[in-house]
C-alpha cells in the first residue's frame, strides 16, 4: 500500500442535508436514513485507475463542529464537496458561510469547493431552494452545481468520481512535475561533471606541456 496513491475527500455542510447517508450510498450502494456518524469519521474505498491503485478517503464532517475540528477537518482534505438540502433552506444559507470558512482558513486553490450539492432531490414536493437558486450560488462560488438523492441514488457516484478524478489529475501532473525536474537536475549534474572532467583534462594538458618545454640557460 506504500506506493498506492491517497486520496481523501470532504463533505461540508448544515445538519441533516444526507451528507452520512451519499457516503453510504457511493460505498455500500444502499440508502439509510438514519446514522448516527459526522464528528470526523472516515471511510475508505480503494479504486484502480489507470492501472494505479487508489484508496478515496471520505471525511464525514458536521456544522457543530468545534472550528479547531473544523480547521483540521480542511487540513486533511484534498477536495471538498458543499451540500445543502433542497428541502432546507437553512442549510442552503449556511452554504456561504462554510465556504467564506474554508477560503479563509486554506491558502491551497486547490482545497476551495469544486463542486455544490443541492441533496435529496427526490423529495421534489418539499423542495424549498429552486435549480436556478442552487445554479446562481454556484455560478457565485465558481462551483459546479449538482443535485442528487441518497435514496435513489441519483448523480451520487458521478460527484465522487469528479472529485477524485480532479485530484488524480493533479497528482498525476505534480508526479510528471517532480519526475521533469528531477531529469533536469541529474542533466545539470552531468553536465557539471562533464564540465570538470574537461577543466582536469585541460589542466593536465597544460602540464604535460611545461613538462615538455627546455630551459635555456
């Protein structure tokens, strides 16, 4: 597992939008309702891609979360998910909040939220935040904006494999980075040496040919 790659990924978000019960459908392919879980709890799922192994960490976070919690709850992730519930228009308000939270706290781009949630899209006749509400709110966060349902399952695998694809990519190009400088260098210490093995060779020259010369008396 040493040289697995890791990648671990967070959902932010009010009490109660169903962030505990997408984990359980993307992991277990079920829909329950009730679970007792946030606080930091973490569940792990392995994938190949690309003839790589992946293990995709899932960061279960809650908004009574103590901002120490919070802050180390950001540190931990490489990417972040912000879901609300279309039923809940509190929750659709904490969006800003938790996302002000973040950009505040991380200096990383790359941790600011991708991807916005409008969750349990199948309870259509309660619904209190319209697409367009959900739409405009990405649009303002630089968010794509999806809606799903735990219980069906809608679009809950397509938000995880977004994520993790983001990041693969990113690993993938900082590896290529890595591996490009790392050419570089070995490049410039072989020209290094070669350029000291020509200073010796000339400095041996020029001593064979002081050796060489008759002294005039």
């Amino acid at each position: 597992m040493d040289n697995d790659l890791e990648i671990r990924i967070g959902l932010f978000g009010f009490k109660g939008v169903g962030k505990s019960s997408m984990i359980m459908r993307f992991l277990m392919n079920e829909f329950v309702e009730e679970i007792e879980m946030g606080m930091g709890n973490r569940f792990r799922r392995k994938f190949d891609l690309d003839d790589e192994s992946i293990y995709i960490y899932i960061l279960d976070t809650t908004s009574d979360d103590s901002e120490f919690i919070f802050n180390n709850s950001i540190e931990y992730c490489d990417r972040i998910i912000l879901v609300y519930s279309i039923t809940d228009r509190l929750s659709f308000n904490q969006i800003k909040i938790i996302y002000q939270k973040i950009t505040d706290y991380s200096k990383e781009e790359k941790k600011y939220p991708k991807i916005l949630i409008g969750n349990k899209s199948d309870l259509f006749t309660k619904r209190q935040i319209t697409c367009k509400e959900g739409k405009e709110l990405a649009r303002e966060l630089n968010c794509k904006y999806i809606e799903t349902s735990a219980k069906t399952g809608e679009n809950i695998n397509q938000i995880f494999y977004e994520s993790l694809l983001l990041e693969f990519e990113e690993l993938k190009k900082n590896q290529n980075q890595n591996q490009n400088n790392q050419n570089q260098n070995n490049q410039n210490q072989n020209n290094q040496n070669q350029n000291n093995q020509n200073q010796n060779q000339n400095q041996n020259n020029q001593n064979q040919k002081k050796k060489g010369k008759c002294l005039l008396m």
